[in-house]
C-alpha cells in the first residue's frame, strides 16, 4: 500500500491472450494507471492466488473489466508489478516505474538508433518484463507495435515482412528463425538477451 502523503495509482491486473494484453496495457497507461500482467494459460487457483496477494484494484480478462471491491493502489509512478517466477522462493510483485521503463526505453532506442519509422515486433510473452519492454519502448517512442501470440517462424516472418524493423529475442529464437531461413534483411536491429550469444550466432544474423 502507497504511503498516505502519496498520491495513488490504479493498479489493473490483465489476463488476456499477448495481442489482445499488449493493447490493454497501452490503454491503462494512457490513462496513468500501473498494469499487473498475468500468464492467461495459468491455472484459475493459481491468477487467483496472486490476485488475492497483490491486490489489484481492477482485473481486465476475456468477460471485460471489473472493479475488485479489496484491491489496493499502487504508489504514484508506478507502471507495472510483475511477478517473479519463484525461483529461489515464494513469487513476488516487483514494482516497475514509468521512470524506469523510460529510461530503459531510451538506452535501447539509443543502441539500435531507432526512429519513428521503426515498428516493434513482440514475440515474447506480456507477463515477463521482456515482453512487457517491447511494449513500454513502443509506447515511449509513439512507434506502432506488432505483437504475436507466441513466438512461431511464419509469423515472425510475416511480420518482419510486413514492416517490422525492431525485435526482441533470446539466442535460441534467433537460431531457430536462421536455421528455418527467415529472410531477417527487413530488420534495421535485433535485441538478444536472457542469454550469452555465442559468436558464431551473431556473426550468422548480422550476415542475414
């Protein structure tokens, strides 16, 4: 809970398949409001739990958007809480700023010399902060934002296809879409993380 001299946020929690998530968190942050983005193939005991344990004040799923009469805001610049895996311990939320995520935004558009013609493509899941960056840079630069609903070889070759210049991916996906050979020339910069990426593999996506 925000501390009282603090002027609060809305804190939404959204389980929706990544296409139909990624538009609902840009509209709740249009609106100011922090976004609680959850797996939408977690079991329903599971959203639950995490619900009941972090409290948001509204939950936007495939039945609309509802007010949940226990829900606590969030402190003022707030974006997102998201939930850790639980790997070392119980899950947890861990607040993101709008701050943070601008920042974070920035370096990366400074990296790959992104421009307003540049177009995002999401291929990662909403609900990890990989993900949920992709679509913090699109919001931040006003660049549009093509998202999949899972990471497949002929949809990421449509996309980059059909204008998708910008993407994120971890050094497994990258392979994959070399060793399949997706014509990668229509991407101005790849973003390769969660992983080292073996020199071999970059030399490979930097020649296509």
């Amino acid at each position: 809970m925000p501390p009282a001299d603090e002027e609060a946020t809305p804190l939404v929690a959204i389980t929706l398949r990544p296409i139909d998530a990624a538009r609902a968190i840009l509209e709740a942050w249009d609106r100011g409001a922090a976004v609680l983005p959850l797996d939408p193939a977690a079991p329903p005991a599971d959203k639950a739990s995490v619900i009941d344990r972090l409290r948001p004040t509204q939950l936007v799923d495939e039945h609309g958007t509802r007010d949940l009469p226990d829900g606590l805001p969030t402190a003022a610049g707030v974006a997102a809480v998201v939930r850790t895996t639980g790997t070392t311990g119980e899950p947890r939320g861990v607040e993101l700023t709008f701050d943070g995520l601008r920042s974070s935004a920035d370096g990366v558009a400074s990296a790959l010399h992104a421009t307003a013609d540049d177009r995002w493509l999401c291929c990662l899941p909403v609900h990890h902060v990989a993900g949920l960056a992709v679509v913090a840079r699109s919001w931040h630069s006003g660049t549009p934002l093509v998202t999949l609903d899972r990471f497949d070889v002929h949809a990421v070759a449509e996309a980059i296809a059909g204008g998708a210049s910008l993407v994120s991916l971890v050094p497994t996906t990258l392979a994959r879409l070399l060793d399949q050979g997706v014509p990668l020339g229509g991407l101005r910069g790849a973003l390769v993380g969660a992983a080292p990426l073996p020199d071999a593999l970059r030399a490979r996506a930097s020649a296509a």
